[in-house]
C-alpha cells in the first residue's frame, strides 16, 4: 500500500502543483506524510465534521478541494474562537488523519472543467479567452443546439443538476447556446467571462458589482453558490483515485455539506 507522500505525488502527477495559484497551499498541509494509507475519504472542507466523519470509517486520509489554511493560524488551540482552521488541525492530528487538499490545480483541469460542464448538458470547447493566466481557470462551453434552451429552461436545468435554486440574472425567454463557466468565485474572472462573448456565465458566485459589469456587457448570468458549484469537483477526485489499483477499493465520498438552505427548500 502507498503512503499519503506517495498518494500526494500521484494527485501531483493529474494535478500539477505549478498549475496552482502563487497564493494557493495544495497537496499535504497537516498529518503524517510517510504513513500507509488505510482509507481515503473525500470532502470539499476539512472540516472537524468531515475529519470525525473520515475517522469513523477508518480513514488516515481526508482529501479535500479547499485547502484546512491558505495561511497557517496564528495559533493551533481547540477553542471555538480560534477559527474553523484551527479547530480542523486539532482534531486532524488528534485521529491521526493527513490532510491533502487539490485546489486551484484540480480547478484548471480539464477533467475538472469538463465535468462541471457535462452536468449543465454542454461540451467544454477550450478555457475562457481572456489573455491571461487566470482565464485558464474557466472554460467555454456549448449546449446542444437541438436543445433550444432559453436561460429560464438553463436555470431549471441548474436547479436539478445541483439541487439548489440559482440565482439568476437576464430575461428569462433568452435563448442560451454558449457559456462561460466558472466554478466558486468568478470575480477575478469577470473580463475574461465578458471577452468570451458568451450568451450567459454559470459561475458559483460573484460580487455584486463584477455581477454587473457581466450582465451590462451583454450575458446573462446565473450564480449556484460558491460551494454547491464545487461539490460535483470531488466525483473527479473519486475517479481519478479510482484509477489506480493502490488506492481504488478504500476511497469513501463523505455526504455531501448543505451549510445554507432557502426558505423553499423547507416548506
């Protein structure tokens, strides 16, 4: 069996480190690096949840999307006060789990990228045209033309897909054939989803003035939510651990976290 260096190293070789953002702390963050794997389990956060959750079913290793910290705490206590960051290395270290995150490298993936856009019934053409690096972190993508599908019927197409109501912006009758797609936050994006000249930008979330400068150069948008965008992300984690013999029969999926809820979801 590998240990959790060597698991590193193989998500390293799907996910190139390079490729992830200068601020960004992929790859091994806290644990025990030269440890056999026993489990995998696989989460978007690590979370205390997500980490007592991996530890009930035997797992050493939570892979997570989000890094546990960009930036280390200033201090590692378990107290409430101290942040969700703290309180996660805590009970990482204290159940003997290594914590390995993928992040804006498993973002600018095609695997990645391809995925999210399968989900909306579209083909992903290319990354965003937008002359710079960070364009590569969304991609193009286009629906089936048989489909005739107006932005209305994209945002219930949406709302099935990640079973959550979109936020959505344009006229509803509009008819969608092109989109730019972001996962998570798409406001560093907002030039690069206008120079695609897209009909509309599925994004996870974006501020509310970029929201604008989309919308007023012309695409409609709908906004999923930072993290209900994300979450498909971890079924090419699955997959890709899947792959290799080492690893392929003790990978678990942790339920998926709903941390925020809309009144209609309830009545």
């Amino acid at each position: 069996m590998a240990t959790a260096r060597e698991l590193e190293a193989y998500l390293f070789e799907e996910f190139p480190a390079q490729d992830a953002c200068e601020w960004d702390n992929p790859g091994i963050s806290v644990g025990f690096p030269e440890r056999e794997v026993t489990g995998i389990a696989l989460a978007l956060d690590a979370s205390p949840d997500a980490i007592e959750a991996a530890a009930k079913l035997g797992c050493n290793v939570l892979v997570t999307h989000h890094p546990v910290f960009i930036s280390a705490p200033d201090a590692i206590v378990d107290e409430p006060s101290s942040g969700l960051s703290s309180s996660a290395i805590v009970a990482a270290i204290s159940n003997g789990i290594t914590l390995i995150a993928m992040h804006t490298n498993l973002d600018r993936s095609a695997a990645a990228q391809e995925n999210l856009a399968s989900l909306l019934g579209a083909k992903r053409i290319g990354p965003l045209d937008g002359g710079t690096d960070d364009a590569e972190f969304g991609s193009k993508a286009a629906l089936d033309p048989a489909d005739n599908l107006t932005l209305l019927g994209l945002a219930q197409r949406c709302e099935s897909a990640f079973a959550r109501v979109a936020k959505v912006w344009g006229d509803p009758g509009r008819a969608i054939g092109t989109l730019a797609i972001v996962g998570g936050s798409a406001s560093d994006l907002a030039s690069a989803i206008i120079a695609s000249g897209c009909d509309c930008a599925v994004v996870g979330e974006a501020s509310f003035h970029k929201a604008l400068d989309i919308v007023g150069s012309g695409s409609a948008l709908i906004e999923l939510g930072h993290d209900v965008s994300e979450l498909p992300i971890l079924d090419v984690l699955r997959a890709t651990l899947e792959r290799d013999r080492r690893f392929c029969r003790i990978v678990h999926m942790l339920p998926s976290e709903r941390l925020w809820w809309q009144p209609r979801m309830v009545m």
